[in-house]
C-alpha cells in the first residue's frame, strides 16, 4: 500500500512486524518534518524497485505469465529480468559511455 490504513497497520502490528508504508497528511494538520522525512528515506528506498517493476509491466507485456509449469513460468521471469538488465545496461551506458 502506498498510504497506511488502520487495517493494514493491524495486520502488521499482528505479525509483529515494523510498518514501513508511508505516513499521509490530512486535512487542516500537515505531517511533521520527522514523517516528510521519514516519507523522504522510505521513498529513496521504493522507487528503486519500483521503477523495475513498472518498466516490466509497461514495456515488457504486463505482469501476466501465461505459461503452463513452475518452471516455465520462473524461466520466462528470469529472462524478462535479463531482457531489462540489459537495456538498463544500455541506458546507463549512454549516460556515462566511459566509467572509470
């Protein structure tokens, strides 16, 4: 989830695990500096990931594997992972063509 909810933050507290989804403003009281910072880190951290995820669903054919098999299915995610591997690759190349 983008946002917290009481629902899920219960969900979380029950599996006593540490809830890391960022905090939002409402209405007439705006979030502390300590939330926008907190926001701040956990989205340094997020849009790593998803930024993969969204290049795949977009540019690769979504996220649907229509295959039939765990193996199949795990051999078409691996290389959809290569495939985009290599255009980053490419497009961090194109940036700095001569690395150190």
């Amino acid at each position: 989830a983008a946002y917290r909810s009481e629902e899920m933050e219960g969900k979380l507290r029950d599996c006593k695990l540490k809830s890391h989804i960022h905090r939002k403003g409402k209405r007439g009281k705006l979030l502390t500096e300590q939330a926008k910072g907190s926001n701040r880190t956990k989205s340094t951290v997020r849009v790593r990931v998803e930024h993969v995820f969204g290049a795949q669903t977009n540019d690769m054919g979504g996220t649907l594997v229509r295959t039939i098999g765990l193996a199949r299915a795990k051999a078409k995610i691996g290389m959809k992972n290569i495939a985009y591997n290599m255009r980053r690759l490419c497009q961090l190349r194109r940036i700095n063509p001569n690395p150190a």
